[in-house]
C-alpha cells in the first residue's frame, strides 16, 4: 500500500506492507536508526516517537496508521542544529549509560515540559513510567528532565516557541 | 593519589560517548545495514524436552523470499551442530537428536527481509516426541529423573560437578563449639539480566577475501574472536569483530549462542550478509539467565554475637547445557568469597551443579561471579544471627567487620583481601540513614500497627579477574591489553580490549592516560570493540575494566612517559636523572621552568632531533596487564522500607549506598553504576524472576510476565563514599560495575523481613511480591513455585 507522511518534517512517500510497524518502517526504510526496538509487548517505550503531537511506541503502531500524518523521531529533537535542552540535559546530569533508552526517554521528556515546564521530580517519574531503562535507575533521568526544566527558553530553542509559558494540558 | 601522575583528569566530567546517542546516532547492531543484507530468524522448541523425530523445512526453503534454510542435520554436515561452552560442555546450535529446553534451537531461516523470515518459521514441520521434563533441580538427581545430557558420552545422571571450599573439619568444630547456630533454606530465583538491547548479529563472510566481518553484540570481541575460530576453522587472521555500541550488557552478552553461528553458517550459503536479532521472547527465554542458587547456609556463633563459623550447601541450576562464563577453574564461581566482609576463623562450602530441562547459563547479571549469591546468603544469616540473639543488627556486623589492621586478610576459603577500612564505610551509611532516628521511628510505627523495616547489608567483591596464573578461561588466561599510540601533535588514541556496554569507557580510560601524561582527556581518543583496531584481552564482565585493562592504560602512558622524559632530556640538554615529573611535564629539578609537555615532547620525537641511542623515535606503547590479585570493592546499604500488611505491596522509601571501590576516575560515572545496581536490586529483590511450570514452560518469557523496576518502584538513592585505594592496583581503582547488584538485594530483603518482624517472619525468598509477602504475613514464607526457578 501506499504510505505518504511527514517525519521530523521532511514528506516521505513510499509503498508498504500493510503490517510493516512504525518502528521498522523508521529504521529499515527510511535510516533513521535512532528509534530503537528493545520488546515485543509495548512495554519497554525504546520506540517511543512523537505521531503529530502525542508520544506513541512506534512498535504498536503500523506505519499504515501514520499515512498523512506527521511523525517526529529523536532525530528531529535538535532544530537547526541546536540541541534541545532536554539533550543537554541528558549529557551535563548523566542521563544515559548504553543510551539505547535515552531516544525515547527524551521524546517523552520534551512533551512533558512542553505542557508543564516546571515539573516535579514525582512528575517526571511519573511520566516516564511506562518506559524502561536498565542503566541508570532512573535518578539521573529525572534529573536530566528537571535540568532541562531549568533550562528551557534559554538558548533559543524554537521548537517550544509556541508553548512557551504555557502550562495547561495539552494542546489540540 | 598517585604522586607520579600529572594529575587533575579526575573528576565528574561529562561522557564523551553521550553526543552520539543523544542525538540518535548511536551505532548498536540493529543499526548496522550492509548492501544485500539477509535476516535471520531461529526457529525455537515449543517443548522443554522431546526427541526430534523429523524436521520438514522444504516448505519453507520454497518461500519466494527465503534464501536458505538450516536445520540441525545441515550443521551437522559441516560439523557445527554442536558448539564449545565457556565451560568447556558442548551446547546444541541446532537440535538434532532432542530439544532439552522450552525455546532451544531448532532451525534458521535466512530471509531477505525480517518478516518474511518469520513467516518461514510457520512453514517448518517439526515432529516431536514429548519425554518427561526435569524441572525442579531438587529432583535431578533422584534415580529415575529424565536424563537431560544423553549426549555426553559416560553421563549416568544429571550432575554436572560437585566442588567444595573450606575446611569441613574446622568448621564442623566450630560448629560444636558454638552457643547459637542458625540455618536457613533460601532460593536465590532465576533471573535475567535483560539488557534493553537483546542479542544479535550481522555475519558477513566476504567469499573472496575469505574475511569473516561480524558486528556483534560482544562484551569480549577478542575472546569471542578466538572462539570462532576455533569453531567455524575461519582462521584468526582472518576474522574481524565489531562490537560496537552496546545497549547494556550486565553479562548477558559473555557468551556464544547459537544464532550467531546460525548467522555465519547463513553468510557462508549464501555469500551474503545476514542479520539476526533476537525479539524480546527469546532473549528472555534462551539467553544466559543468572541466579538459580538453592542455598542451605548455617551461621555459628558466640552468644555475644561473635560469628565462629560458615556453611553453606548449594544446588546449582544449571539448566540444560553447562554454559556459565567464568573462570574455567571456578565452577561455582567466586561463590565461596561466602565468609563476606566479616573475620570468621572456619567456612565450608559445598557446591552441587545440575542438569535441567531449562535455558543454560548461570553467570551474569552483574553478579561478580556468583559473588551477589553469596552475600545474600552471609547477609540474611546475619540478619537471622542478630534478630536470634536480639542483637541490632548494625551492631552485630559492627562486632563482626574486619578491622583496618587486619589487611591484607586471608579469609577462611582463601581469599587475600587487598584493602578495607570496613567499619568507616558501616558507620558513615548509618551517618545517612539517621540510623537511630530511622529505629525509633519505626518503634512508633509499629506501636500504631504499620510496617517499616530497615534492613542493613554489608558486601566485599572480588573483581578484576584475574590473576593469570589462576584464571582463564578456556585456556585464555584472563590478562587484558592496552595500546597507546601518541601522535606528533600531542594527541592519543588508546586501544582497548575491553568493552563499554554503558559504563563510559571512551570517558574513564581517556582521563585515565590524561592524568598519567599531563594531557585533557579531550585530547585521547579511546578505541575499543573493534578486534582490528585494538589489542587482545578478554573483554568487561566481572567489572574487571578498570582492575584490568585501566592498569594496561596506565602502565601503557608510563611507558610513554618513561620514553619522553628520554626525548626531554635530548632537548633540553640534561641527564634524564635530572629531570623530575610534576604537574604534567617533565621539569628540571631545582629549575622547574625548564620543562617540556608530553605534545612538545612528542613533536620532538618525530623530528630529526637528535636522540641518544636505542631511544625510539616516537612515542607510542603497549602493554598488557595481568593482575596479581582480584580487588575487593566494598560497600555498606541501608534500605528503609514500608510494607502494607493488607495488600502485601512494599515501597523502598530510601536506599542509603556508601561504596569503596578505591580511587574513583569519574565519580559522576561511579554513581550512575551504583544507581543502576540499585535499581538491579530492587528489582531482583521484589519482582524479577524467571520461573517454570511443571511442563518446563518458561513462565517468564516477556516483560509482561518478567517485571522490571520503572521510575515508580526506584527510590532517589543517596549516596556516600570511602577511598581505600587498593595497593596492588597502578593507580589504586578497584571496580564498581556490579557492586551494588551485589550488595543491594541483601539490604532490600532484609528490610523486608525486618517489616515483617512482628508476624513472626523470619525470612521469605525472592522475589518478595505482594503475594508472597502476604504468604509471609499469613506463615507460609515458602514460595512452591520457586522450587522450579
Ligand atoms: S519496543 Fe518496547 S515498547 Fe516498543
Ligand atoms: S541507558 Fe541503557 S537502558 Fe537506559
């Protein structure tokens, strides 16, 4: 089948298997290997990717489901070559040892802060539970998300211009 | 801190190894796509143990998509259906005569796309014949119990060795001589590592070349290269791993399995690379588990508390295949280092290792070599000991520590303790925890009918394998390599033969040579994974980086500096013995401005100035390092939990860890390690086990069934550190990778059980879920169904 989308905003077309998953699709079609694959039940969140605004795992989605729609993968985390804080963050607190959960870790990050900037430790727990890192304990993760808290709006980062200072739940 | 050293590279600087993965770009080998690239799948046993009657792939082979297929009678022909294990047992790569467990090897399917490869595996027609399972190692070696290991020419039964340590007469006298004994039966459950990133491979045998090339996940490319060789008779020289970016690895990752010979095998038919990555299923289901320890320990003591003696009595679940990766010479392990961080005069241990009809392995899992079972056990006996003689439990270990003066410390199995100021580490965690704070409000707590428990553990490791003399494995004795190459404009490259799976290397090792020669660790670059590009060693597991191949980086750089004082010399103008190393250069003594730094220095080593003779002109050096003893980390945990009687479910409100692994390189990284060990621990502790029903169907084969901690379950550690620099050691590191995996199931355990105090509970296995701590609260703390862990 035919697929047409948009990922981290270039359009990609491409003919499918109807069953392909998202996940693969990312890494085996178009390279973009930094979405990662780590269990067969949705409940590891290594795949975790943005489709249009929500972070979704990418393994229980079927590429066929995202036809017109806009994906945004880790890869598109930096703008114009600029990190995002929360990438920042993730280095200067020590978020990530192997770093093959720290791609979605920081997906679910960034969607966090940008619907509540000012976040409390329990809150980011909280929001990464659903996802699973078998290196850090999670302390230094919470951390890098609370420095990125801290961070925001610092360094020009224009993909939170629209949220800035916004902290009610989620956009439409 | 090692006067010699320039000095100031330590400290708590950030990974170089992080701009990669947090920009997505890391590397693992799921990533890795070469053109005409073929995938893999394996074929697995539904059943736990049945003779094969027939396989029937021709179906399969007829796929369009199919490139080749590979049953175990292919293999055989080739003679590969049988592989080495690390313990020198042989392990089925395809099953030809029986499956001996629930996902074991049947056939591979080589496909040229992932799915298309799967769909193949429906196609095969495997006709098997059910015989009686062996589950429970208790029965395994009862006459009459299913024979697993029909295969090795002279097996009778299911035993696969009986080893002791200790002195049984001693400790029997001990025994008798003591005022209070007390024992425990206590299962340490099968768990499983599981690292994020499962197994894989992709084999690209390169027909005109005659080059084998594997990206693999390896935490021993070397090792692993020469294994292959001796396997496939591809010649050495001729293959080339790859290990490159690792997603954890915590032992998992040591041995060989199946699919990647699977893979090669697929490479060689069909003159094309070919990826296999396992999923989730069969990473759990078939790849090294850990753990698995049937424990009966005894504890002797004086009616003052002083501990006279130790025994314990294991059966070890083996599993199907005897496929642990340790010291070849070890068969349990370091398991009998059982007398933990306590002087006690006797100890004996005896040891029992079984067939079963379960997923082989045994070793991983950050246990230093079985050492985490056996702090478990001395820690819940001297938990018992304390609560028996109504003695706080921190002072009864307080009592019972080794004392400073006491090192180096030959303990009752041998063992030569390096370093340790014991007492220091106990008191500074119960400075953290508010110790006496914590006990009387659990006083008050327990007066208004709710459960809090604060259990304490006490673990020393030995790590760092090994002395070379004394470990190997398979005949590779376990020494570690380090290549330092310094180029004219001052900048490194250093080779390694271990590798990184998370723990930072590419950081760590460089401020390890950046310190040895006045230089920023920016300016060394690390190189590792790669056989072609770094020196021989046998890789990172039993946190053997730092003790090992770290000592090979720092005896590398003092080679190089020993070199450039040489070239110093030639330049200013001096004798060598007039110059002195201080602060990062080679400096005149009594005219310290005279100096030259490593860049100058190399720069001058390639050029044509003129050197005395026999000094090389540059500036490069290799070494390889081979221990003369294990280093012993250690660490005091206190874990404060709070247990809900009604439902069984227990919060860790707080984990106190105060680690001594020595000099600390980068303390941001040794933390990250303790915090992950943490976590390792409450998880093994209240949730993780890989367990069996009766039919040897593997109960824990996803993560659904198999829990890990999440942020929710993982208290915000706090943490504290003592510096016992270990003396054999060149810049005093002892090793943190697995230390708090080690150390931290104890404490959680013994909070636990300290919780459940006023039920009567004495002890409860692993892993203390909210339905066996109910069992507990109502008196059955026996979990049956952990007798087929
Ligand atoms: S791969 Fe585990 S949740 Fe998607
Ligand atoms: S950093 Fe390794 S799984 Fe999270």
């Amino acid at each position: 089948m035919k697929l047409t989308l948009t990922v981290n905003g270039t359009e990609y077309a491409r003919t499918i298997e109807p069953r392909l998953l998202l996940i693969h699709f990312l890494r085996d079609e178009l390279g973009l290997t930094g979405s990662h694959w780590g269990c067969d039940t949705s409940n590891c969140g290594a795949c975790v990717v943005w489709l249009d605004e929500t972070p979704v795992k990418s393994c229980t989605v079927l590429a066929a489901m995202t036809d017109g729609r806009r994906v945004t993968t880790v890869e598109g985390l930096a703008r114009n070559g600029v990190l995002d804080p929360v990438q920042e963050g993730f280095s200067a607190c020590h978020g990530l040892q192997c770093g093959f959960c720290t791609p979605g870790m920081m997906m679910t990050a960034r969607w966090l802060l940008d619907r509540n900037p000012n976040p409390t430790a329990a809150e980011v727990r909280e929001a990464i539970s659903g996802q699973i890192c078998r290196c850090t304990g999670y302390e230094n993760i919470v951390r890098s998300v609370l420095w990125a808290a801290g961070n925001d709006g610092n360094d020009g980062n224009e993909g939170n211009d629209g949220n800035d200072g916004s902290d009610d739940d989620g956009r439409d | 801190m090692d006067a010699t050293s320039g000095g100031g590279a330590y400290g708590p600087i950030p990974r170089k190894e992080d701009a990669r993965f947090i920009r997505g770009q890391g590397t693992f080998v799921d990533d890795i796509c070469l053109p005409g690239m073929l995938y893999g799948a394996v074929l697995r046993s539904p059943l736990a143990h049945a003779r094969i009657v027939s396989v029937d792939a021709a179906a399969a082979a007829a796929h369009p998509k199919v490139m080749a297929v590979l049953t175990g009678e292919d293999l055989a022909e080739r003679a590969l259906a049988w592989m080495p294990t690390l313990s020198g047992d042989v392990q089925a790569v395809l099953a030809t005569d029986k499956v001996r467990f629930q996902g074991q090897e049947v056939a591979f399917v080589v496909a040229t796309d992932r799915y298309a490869a799967r769909d193949a595996l429906e196609l095969i027609a495997v006709d098997y014949e059910p015989l009686p399972p062996l589950i429970d190692a208790r029965t395994a070696l009862d006459p009459g119990a299913p024979l697993v290991r029909d295969d090795l020419p002279g097996q009778n039964g299911n035993k696969v060795f009986d080893w002791a340590a200790g002195d049984r007469e001693a400790t029997d006298a001990a025994f008798s001589a003591a005022d209070v004994v007390v024992s425990c039966d206590m299962v340490y459950p099968r768990s499983h590592p599981a690292p994020l990133e499962t197994c894989g491979i992709v084999a690209d045998m390169n027909p005109v070349s005659g080059k084998l090339t594997l990206w693999v996940t390896s935490q021993a490319p070397h090792a692993h290269r020469t294994l292959y060789a001796m396997v496939t008779g591809v010649p050495e020289h001729k293959i080339r791993i790859v290990s490159p970016d690792l997603g954890g690895g915590f032992g998992a990752k040591v041995p060989l399995y199946p699919g990647y010979l699977c893979a090669i095998v697929g490479s060689m038919v069909t003159g094309r690379p070919v990826k296999w990555m396992e999923d989730r299923s069969e990473n759990l289901m078939s790849t090294a588990f850990a753990r698995d320890y049937h424990m009966h320990g005894e504890i002797a003591a004086t009616a003052d508390g002083k501990i006279l003696g130790l025994r314990a009595r294991v059966l070890a679940d083996h599993g199907a295949f005897n496929a642990t990766a340790q010291p070849t010479r070890f068969p349990a392990g370091f398991f009998h280092i059982f007398t933990g961080s306590y002087d006690v005069p006797a100890a004996f241990c005896e040891v029992t290792g079984v067939f079963t009809n379960k997923a082989p392995g045994g070793v991983a899992y950050s246990c230093s070599f079985r050492v985490t079972e056996a702090v478990y056990l001395v820690e819940r006996l001297t938990d018992m000991l304390a609560r028996q003689l109504a003695i706080d439990p921190a002072e009864l270990r307080m009592r019972n520590l080794l004392k400073p003066e006491q090192f180096p410390y030959t303990c009752a199995t041998g063992w030569q303790y390096d370093s340790g100021d014991y007492p220091r580490a106990l008191r500074l965690a119960l400075d953290i925890a508010g110790y006496a704070e914590l006990r009387r409000e659990q006083a008050q707590r327990r007066a208004r009918g709710e459960y809090m428990g604060i259990g304490l553990s006490f673990f020393t490791e030995g790590v760092g394998a090994g002395p070379r003399s004394q470990m190997d494995i398979l005949g590779l004795a376990m020494a570690d390599g380090a290549d330092l190459r310094v180029h004219p404009t001052g900048k490194a490259v250093l080779g390694i033969s271990v590798q990184t799976q998370g723990q930072g290397h590419e950081t760590t090792f460089a401020q390890i040579v950046a310190h040895e020669l006045g230089l920023s660790p920016d300016d060394v670059e690390v190189v590792h994974g790669d056989t072609d590009r770094t020196p021989f060693g046998l890789g990172t597991y039993g946190s053997r980086s730092t003790p090992v191949s770290g000592a090979a980086a720092v005896v590398a750089a003092r080679k190089v500096r020993e070199r450039a004082r040489l070239v110093a010399a030639a330049m200013l103008e001096v004798a060598a013995d007039d110059l002195e190393w201080l602060d990062g250069k080679w400096r005149v003594r009594g005219d310290p401005d005279q100096a030259r730094g490593i860049a100058e220095i190399a720069m001058a080593a390639h050029s044509t100035l003129d050197l005395p003779d026999g000094v090389e002109a540059h500036l490069d050096a290799s070494a390889v390092y081979t221990p003369p003893n294990l280093t012993y980390p250690f660490g005091a945990y206190i874990c404060v939990t709070d247990v809900d009687p009604g439902t069984g479910e227990v919060k860790v409100r707080r984990f106190i860890a105060v680690d001594d692994c020595g000099v600390r390189i980068n303390p941001m990284i040794v933390e990250g390690q303790v915090h992950r060990g943490i976590a390792d621990g409450i998880g093994i502790a209240l949730m993780q086990a890989i367990v069996f029903d009766e039919s040897g169907n593997c109960l824990g084969g996803s993560f659904m069934d198999y829990l890990l901690p999440t942020s929710m379950e993982c208290p915000s550690p706090e943490l504290g550190a003592t510096v016992t620099p270990s003396p054999h050691h060149p810049i005093g590191a002892k090793g943190i990778g697995e230390s708090a995996t080690v150390g931290s199931p104890a404490a959680v355990v013994n909070s636990v059980v300290d919780a459940l105090a006023p039920f009567g509970v004495v002890h409860a296995d692993m892993p203390l879920t909210p339905a066996a701590v109910w069992r507990a609260i109502q008196g059955r703390p026996i979990r049956p169904d952990l007798a087929l862990s």
